[in-house]
C-alpha cells in the first residue's frame, strides 16, 4: 500500500486517510458536492474510507486532469478532509457519491515519488496534518462580509440555477472563512483559480478575493442572459415577421392588392403605354413583363428580368427639353461671355441654332475640337449647352479599353449594365442633351475589343437613330443628341471615326488674346475665389503681359490662371497681415519677381546688329509660335556638311536641299563650281536641348548659308518662313498667324512670307499687321535681294585668293535673272 506522509514522521496532529484525486473539481470545507467515480483506485479509496475509516477521506485537486495514474508531483499539496454521505453503486460500475467538506488539510510525500503498496490494497493513503485558520473578525471583515451579503441577492437574481435556499444559507454565514467556503462551489471559474482559495489560510483575504470573483460571475451572467434574451426576441421577431408576411402574401394574392407580383405586372404595362417608343420595342418589353409574371419574386432570375425592365421604363425615350426656337442673339451673347475668342467654334454653333429655328426634325451635328490643353474645349461645351438651354454631360474616354463602356454588356453576365451613353441619358432624363466626349484620341483597344470602332455608330447620324445598346437589345434614337468630342491631335483618332465628325481646330491663344482673357475671365474669377474685390489688385497690362511671357509657355492658359492665382493669395495675406481690407495692391511689371520670383521661361528676339551668316527664322510649335536663330560658319577643309540643333529628319533635308541649290547657283553668285570641295559647312540652331523639325526653315538656312559663302551680313530686323525646292521656289508652311505673333514679339519689322500663304492674314489680328510689313515671295532670288544688308563692301576671300562679286552687283544679277 503507497503512503504518503506529511514529514515522514508522525505527530499527535498528523493523520492517515484513504485519498483520492480529482479532475478539474475542488472539494471546499462546509460544502456539499456530489461526484461520480470511476476509476478503480479511488473507488477502492471510498470503500476502504466506508469500512476502516469512518466514511472519511482525504480528497486532492490533480494538476493536470489528463494524467489517469496521478503521482505525488501530479497532486496540489493542499486538500479537503471529505466525510462521504451517500453511496449509490451505478449498472456501468461507476459509482455515485456525495462528499462534505470538513477542513483543510497539507499534505507532503515521505518520497519525491510514490512507492509501491501491497497487492492486496490497491488504493493511496496520505499522511497530512490539518490546517487551522484564524478566526479573528475585524470591522473590515464585517464590511466585507455585508459587501458579499449584498452580491449574493444580485447573484441570485441573475443566476436561476442557484436555489433561492442555498442563497439564503449563505446569506446567515457571519464568518468570513465558511462563507468564502460556501460560496465558491456556486462559481464557474477554473480549478486552478478556486485551488488557489483553497489554499488561501487568512480567512478576510479569501473573502475579499471570493467577493472580486462574485462580482466578475454577476457581470458575467447578466452579459450572458441579455445576450440570450437578444438572440431569443430576434429570432421570434424574425419568426413572427415570416408568419405575417406569408400571411399577407396569401391574402394579397386572394384579393390582388398592390404587393401582389400580378398587380406589380400590370402597373409596370400601365408605365411602358404611357412611353413613346416603337411598336416593337413595346412589344418586346412586354413580352419580359409577361415572362415575369411566372416568376417567384424570390428568384435570381426575376430580379434579373425587373432590373431590365425598370432601364428600359426609366430612360427618355422621346422627352426633349427646350423644343422652342432660340434666341440667337441671345446664344451668342452667352458664349461670347463664357470665352474669348475662339470665333469658328461660335460660328458653327449659331449656325447649327438658326437651321434648327427653320427645321422641324434636324439630326444633331458631331463636333470635334481639337487642341492643346488648356485652349477651352470642354468649357466651351458647357457654354454650347447653356446657349442652347439643354443638359450637359461629360463623359471621359482617356484609358477606354473596353467596347462594353460604350455600347454595354449583354444580359447574361452577371452585373450586366447599359453602356455609358445610356446611362448618361438616364441620369439627365432628356433625349436631346449636349454630351460631351472628352479625350476621344486616349481611347485604346485590348483583348476585350476596340471602343473607338463602337463609337462609329454613335457617333454617324446616318445610324445612331437606331442605336442599338447590348443590355437593352433594343433600338434607340440618339439623333437628337448634340455629341461634342475633344482630342489633342488627331493622330490617336482612326480615320473612318474623323470622317464621321466635323472637326474645329482650336490652335491656342495669342499673347493679345491671353492678356484680355486674363482681364476679363480669369483675374475676376480669382478675386472671386480668394475673397477679394476689384478694388484690392490693380494689375498692369504690361505686368499681365510679362507673365504671359516670362512666367508661363503654354497654348492655353492653366498655367496663367495659376500665376495670377499666386498673386492674389500673396495679396491676400497682405490684407490678413494688415488687417487693413480695404487696402490696395499695385502689381507693376517691376514688381513681378517679388510675386512671382525669377522668370521662367525667355523668348526669341532679333540680333542688334547685322551679322554674316545669321538669319532669323520663325517656327509653330502647339505652345505657339517661335523665333529661331539659323547660325552658318564656314570652315577651310574638304566639303563636309555638320547639321546641329537636335534637329529632325525634314529639317536635315532642308539643310541638305540649301547645300545643293547653292551648288547649282554658284556661278551665278561667284562662286567657283568646286568651291564645297574647299570649305567645311557647319548649320546649328540654338536651344539645342528641343527637338525641331519641319520644312519651314528651308529659306532661312539657304540665306544664312548665302550670306556665310558671299560674307555679306543678313538685315537684322528681318525675319523668314517657308520651304524650298531644288529650283529656288518658296513653298506655303502653316502656321502663320503664330508665326507673326513671334516676329512681332520679337521687334521684326519685315517678314518675308511664301506669296501661296498671302491668303492666311485675314487670320492674322490687324494690331500685329499694322506694325509689321509683310512680303509675299515666290522664288529664293526675292528672299534674297530682301534680305542681304544694302550697301555692304564686305568681301569674303577664298584661299585661292578669288573674291567673289559684291552685294550690289549680286542684287543687280538676281533682279536681271528674276526679269529674265
């Protein structure tokens, strides 16, 4: 038989009981607990305890509940002398038996490990000696004692499975010790937590740690039933609801009221007469509202079905806003406030409102601007859709790779949707809006195919009367609609879509237009936002000119808009500062940099004195026109051509092409025939970090080249444009109303222009005109009697010695050649 003692030697205090382990129990003195038995050693333990020790046993908490076979490390140190009640022997061989606590009690192996007993006895003993408590009460442990009163009535009111008897029992214990005692059985804790009570001896300490837990299990138990009874009225509410629902289902479907999926059908035939669509479309539809009556609400289907038809009932079919004649005065007015400028676009607009105030039924016209950024080509939109009173909308094509966007998916996909257009249509509620394509030459194909070709049907007003969108499959009119598209180049655009559209090129702002903009559009607009009045900033006109040209270099005018915002938010912390708001902020084109900081950006202006081999060229760019310095040296070596400037492949051939019309001129100028053979040519244009290309440039390289090889210098205050052929004659460029501007800019006086473009300066704004004098010329011969320094002696000597003829007599041979 194991015995474990408490010292290994025995003392009058110390006793030996049968013992016995449990699982995740612990026994607690004055406490009454019934346990079922089953392993063989402790019910050889309970029987030993009923026949030799007077129904007493010593029962200890086992650490780990796992362990079948617990030995002397496996036990808690500190037990419960138990006195068993009742014993009542189960058909399965388990046992039933109902322990009381007695007192505590510490017991200690005589070994580190249990030894092994007699065969004939196959149960533990244990030597222990029992624990004694002090029983002294202090006025701190009668509060706490009334504390713990007061917690067992909340306990039992939230707890049902506490017997109102056992908490009236516990309720006239006045002893800390035996109450903490009696209380913890009722507590759901860990075995852990509740042997740490056991072993707490100071009987006010483990009152005040069983009253922290008592608290804890009210809390607990409250949260517990408010959460069961939440659960228990949600689910008989949502049971109660589906009773009454499938009861008012029944009774609408026997009386046919309005929740009835019949009734339903039968408004919605009632919605789709009343729209003025085709016979066809009609009947179409109707057909989905009859399939939709054999649906069960319930179904993914009839959802499917009633989204379709709730589309096809919310769109315009033939609702037109404003079908009354237009004032056109009244349009023009309008647009000319919203822009300046931009008189093509305007024009085009009127007439399209005057043919509509004399036809009846006309097919909405297709519009192209195309420009840089920032000229106004969706704002002028806006202001083509106010002119006309009708809605607006603005959809962005940039980065479209799917032809779903446009025309839609089809049905059987899931979230299946209409295209953008008719969803725009359903949003304004009108058939005859303005709708604006904005970025159209952004749009891009993919695997999931090309919108731009979806848009050919759109956007044809010979075919989008019946436009026919994939989700509805149904044949709708957009004729009516005023389609506007915007682009920055044509080049992203597929031809057949440019044919279908009549394209407005908006070519950029001039300076002059700039500064009045900035006037009269953006510098109120500022004010406006900044929360000043036209009385704070007084801003120059020159001051508005030097920050169009000094500050921004743009062929819009964001960047400007920015500049001047700038200025009126450091004019508005002046104002803050001085908390002076009336005060006045001159803004004076000395007093930009202050503002604005240093320049940004420079422009082109003309020589100050006459030079040999340096001719002023003009170029376009899309941020407006240029003036370009074409630079000729001449080096003595063996022919060689050097071309620089960054400059692109046209005008390397322009370049190429002076070389050979110089050759095949040479006698003519003096020059001996092999005279290439003796010279290196170097051709550069400066600003050598932007690309430049174009065949514009050909005149001015063949004069600066001229000038080099005959050393006689080119008029300063001259500027040139246009292309050259072998033969001499000078070809139209574009660009020429920037052109202009940049000479005019630069202090030109004379412009020699090809006479093929004469015809282009009724572009051109009469203030830049009168200041500058314009020469038409056919053939390279009139450039250069025009543009070679008058009166000059200069000679250029070859290394032969040779001097070739003088200015004047070359005038004289050009002016005979050109008669001739």
């Amino acid at each position: 038989m194991p015995t474990f003692g408490f010292d290994g030697k025995k003392s009058p205090e110390t006793q030996t009981l049968p013992m016995m382990s449990l699982r995740e129990v612990v026994m607690f003195p004055k406490s009454i607990v019934p346990l079922f038995v089953g392993r063989e050693a402790s019910i050889k333990a309970i029987e030993a305890a009923v026949a030799d020790y007077g129904k007493q046993i010593f029962l200890v908490t086992q650490k780990t509940p796992e362990t079948e076979h617990p030995e002397a490390d496996d036990l808690y140190r500190v037990g419960t002398v138990s006195k068993i009640l009742q014993m009542l022997r189960l058909p399965d061989g388990t046992i039933k038996v109902l322990f009381e606590g007695v007192s505590r009690a510490s017991w200690t192996p005589e070994n580190d490990m249990m030894t092994s007993g007699e065969d004939d006895e196959e149960f533990t003993k244990a030597t222990f000696l029992p624990l004694e408590e002090s029983q002294e009460s202090t006025s701190e442990s009668k509060g706490l004692i009334r504390a713990v009163h007061e917690s067992l009535e909340d306990f039992g009111k939230v707890n049902k499975k506490v017997a109102p008897e056992a908490i009236l029992a516990m309720s006239t214990i006045k002893e800390p010790g035996p109450l903490a005692d009696q209380i913890m059985p009722h507590l759901k804790i860990e075995f852990s937590r509740k042997q740490a009570i056991l072993e707490e001896l100071d009987p006010s300490k483990r009152l005040e740690r069983v009253y922290e837990l008592l608290l804890g299990e009210i809390e607990i138990v409250s949260i517990e039933k408010r959460v069961k009874g939440r659960v228990k009225d949600q689910m008989e509410k949502n049971q109660r609801e589906y009773y009454l629902n499938e009861q008012v289902k029944a009774i609408n479907k026997e009386m046919g009221r309005d929740d009835d999926p019949q009734a339903e059908a039968l408004e919605l035939e009632e919605q789709l007469d009343a729209k003025p669509m085709s016979d066809e479309n009609r009947g179409r539809v109707r057909k989905e509202i009859k399939k939709m009556r054999t649906m069960q609400p319930s179904s993914a289907e009839y959802t499917v079905v009633r989204n379709y038809i709730d589309w096809v009932l919310d769109l315009p079919w033939d609702d037109i806003k404003n079908d009354k004649d237009v004032d056109i005065e009244q349009a023009r007015t309008i647009l000319d406030e919203d822009h300046f400028g931009l008189k093509k676009p305007k024009q085009r607009i009127l007439e399209y409102l005057a043919v509509q105030t004399l036809v009846e039924t006309m097919k909405g016209p297709i519009l192209c601007f195309v420009g840089p950024p920032g000229v106004g080509k969706t704002s002028i939109a806006k202001s083509i859709a106010r002119s006309m009173d009708r809605e607006f909308l603005r959809l962005s094509l940039g980065g479209v790779r799917d032809e779903a966007e446009i025309r839609g998916h089809r049905r059987t996909y899931v979230g299946a949707m209409p295209g953008k257009i008719i969803q725009s249509l359903k949003r304004v509620k009108f058939n005859n809006p303005v709708i604006c394509l904005d970025e159209v030459d952004k749009m891009s194909a993919d695997f999931r195919g090309d919108p731009s070709a979806a848009l050919l049907e759109v956007l044809d007003p010979e075919q989008n009367y019946a436009f026919n969108d994939h989700y509805l499959d149904l044949d709708y009119d957009l004729s009516k609609v005023f389609f506007i598209t915007t682009a920055n180049s044509l080049e992203g655009i597929p031809l057949p879509l440019q044919d279908r559209m009549e394209i407005i090129r908006l070519p950029g702002y001039l300076e002059n237009e700039k500064v009045e903009i900035a006037k009269d559009f953006l510098l109120p607009k500022q004010l406006e936002q900044h929360g000043l009045n036209a009385d704070n900033i007084k801003l120059s006109e020159n001051a508005i000119l030097d920050i169009v040209r000094y500050y921004t270099k743009e062929a819009g005018v964001r960047n400007l808009e920015r500049e001047l915002a700038s200025i009126c938010r450091k004019s508005a912390m002046k104002i803050v500062e001085e908390k002076n708001r009336d005060k006045v902020i001159s803004v004076t084109k000395q007093g930009l940099e202050k503002m604005l900081g240093v320049t940004k950006f420079s422009y082109g202006e003309r020589e100050e004195t006459s030079q040999v081999g340096v001719c002023n060229g003009l170029a376009w760019t899309q941020l407006g026109g240029e003036m370009l310095l074409v630079e000729v040296v001449l080096m003595p070596g063996k022919g060689k051509v050097e071309i620089t400037g960054k400059l692109g492949d046209v005008m390397q051939e322009s370049a190429r092409a002076a070389v050979s019309y110089i050759r095949s001129r040479s006698d003519l100028l003096g020059l001996k025939p092999d005279f290439y053979k003796q010279v290196d040519i170097h051709i550069h244009v400066p600003d050598g970090a932007t690309p430049k290309d174009g065949p514009s440039a050909g005149v001015t390289m063949t004069t600066a080249l001229i000038s080099a090889l005959l050393n006689i210098p080119i008029r300063h205050d001259l500027a040139m444009t246009g292309e050259i052929t072998l033969r001499g004659r000078v070809l139209p460029i574009g660009g020429l109303r920037e052109k202009l501007l940049a000479a005019h800019r630069g202090l030109i006086k004379t412009v020699l222009i090809p006479a093929e473009n004469e015809k282009n300066l009724k572009d051109v704004p009469k203030d830049i005109l009168k200041d500058l004098e314009v020469i038409p010329v056919k053939t390279l011969d009139e450039v250069i009697d025009k543009a070679l320094q008058a009166g000059s002696e200069s000679v250029w000597h070859t290394k032969h010695g040779e001097a070739p003829i003088a200015a004047e007599l070359l005038k004289d041979e050009l002016q005979r050649s050109a008669r001739q």
